[in-house]
C-alpha cells in the first residue's frame, strides 16, 4: 500500500482518534545547503525514524519542504518542517531520543550535519480531533491555522463538511484530510485550530484553494457558515511538499 500523508502520517483507514498527538518542528535551512540537508535526512534520519516508528516510540514521521513562489517573501524563512507523531499525550510526554547518527551509523550528529545552517524555530504539539487517511500517494499538503469565533461550534461545523467530502476524497486525489488542536503552547498570538488537506499534485491543491477537487459538492450554505466562523479567514496557509517519510 502506497503512504500517503504522515502525515501517511500515518495511519490508514477512515477514522476518528482521540488521543493521538503531532508535533511540528520548523525550521531555516539556507537554501545553499538544502540539496546537502535533504540528502543526509534521506540517506540518515529517515532510516532512524522508521527504527523509532518499529520500536513504538513514534507513530509516524516525515519532513516537508515549502513550496516556495507562493505566498510573502518573508515569511519563507521558514523553509522546512518536520513532523512526528505520537499514539497519545502519554507517548509524547515519555518519548525517548531516537535521532543519534553516531549510534546507528558510527557519525555523530555534529559531524554529519555540522557543515549545514539549520535554524530551529521551536515547537508546537497538536491534538488530532478527526482525520480520514486512504491509500493514495500524497506528494502535497495544505496547513491551515485559523482563529475561530467558538471553537468547539466551529469543529462541529467542520465535522459536517468532512462528511460530506469524505465520499470524494480519493477520486480528487485527495489523499488525507484532518482537523487538530492545538496543546501548546497556547500563546494569545497562536491559532488554536489546525486543518491539513494532502493531495497527490499540486493542481489538485490548487482546486482545493478555489473550493473545487474534493470541496466541490459541499453545500455552500455549510462553506458560508463556516465563513461565519472563522470571520478573519485563515490566519495562514502554508503549501508544503514531502521530503521524507517513513512507512
């Protein structure tokens, strides 16, 4: 079975969790560097990540890159993301260390990646609300941060529009679909509510940003009431492709 999202993500099959937990790392990586980071992250960090993922430590991993040309200058300082996937608050909270080059391949980590300029830009962890994973091979995904009006009405709202796509998900190219909330930190500043929609080509991602490929059938009455919702909008999106991922 192909991967798609975690980020498969990462599971497969239709369903709703409610413990699982994500935490997104991003990150600068000058781009004089990038070809050598990406490189060193296929041939090095995946292997220890699909270790991690085999030994229960994590559920899933994966690094995206941003699409650049899309969106303001400045805010593409933040280049690349990685994302790891926890069964549940629990696991996250007792996670063990797994990204040691030195012990896996006899590198250390400063050596092997000393020579990069990576700046690291925190971290912030998720609780998955609802997600719908299948079997097609995402290559893209749509990261949507929103502040909404109430939130609790806000994800029952998006509960009904899941729904009603779900059906479309996989002929569209739709690949993963879900719907999280934030943990930490809860800075006044920081959206509380995150959404991410995977797809197999950019020109599929693009329909979905004009409420075509899967959102084309949605009752309209439900997108406006979601507008009603979130009244200032999204306050960001952000288009990213796979670097690598495990299994």
């Amino acid at each position: 079975m192909k991967k798609i999202f975690l980020f498969s993500f990462l599971l497969t099959s239709f369903f709703v969790l409610s413990q699982q937990t994500f935490v997104l790392n991003p990150a600068m990586v000058d781009p004089d560097d990038a070809e050598n980071f990406e490189m060193l992250i296929k041939k090095y960090g995946e292997g220890m990540a699909q270790d991690a993922v085999n030994d229960g430590i994590i559920q899933g991993w994966a690094l995206l890159k941003r699409v650049q040309g899309i969106g303001k200058v400045e805010d593409e300082k933040i280049n690349y993301l990685w994302v790891s996937v926890f069964e549940s608050p629990k696991k996250y909270v007792e996670r063990e260390p797994y990204f040691d080059t030195g012990k896996k391949y006899g590198i250390p980590n400063d050596i092997l990646f000393g020579g990069i300029d990576i700046q690291r830009y925190g971290s912030y962890v998720y609780k998955t609300e609802k997600r719908y994973d299948n079997d097609l091979d995402g290559k893209f995904i749509i990261f949507n941060w929103a502040f909404p009006k109430n939130l609790n009405s806000a994800m029952i709202l998006a509960d009904k529009i899941s729904k009603s796509f779900k059906g479309d998900m996989k002929k569209e190219g739709m690949a993963s679909w879900g719907m999280a909330t934030r943990i930490i930190p809860q800075n006044s500043d920081l959206a509380p509510l995150f959404f991410w929609d995977a797809y197999e080509n950019m020109e599929q991602v693009i329909n979905h940003l004009i409420y075509k490929a899967a959102l084309k059938n949605v009752d309209q009455k439900l997108l406006s009431q979601l507008e009603g919702e979130l009244p200032k909008g999204w306050s960001d999106r952000v288009i990213w492709e796979f670097v690598s991922r495990t299994n």
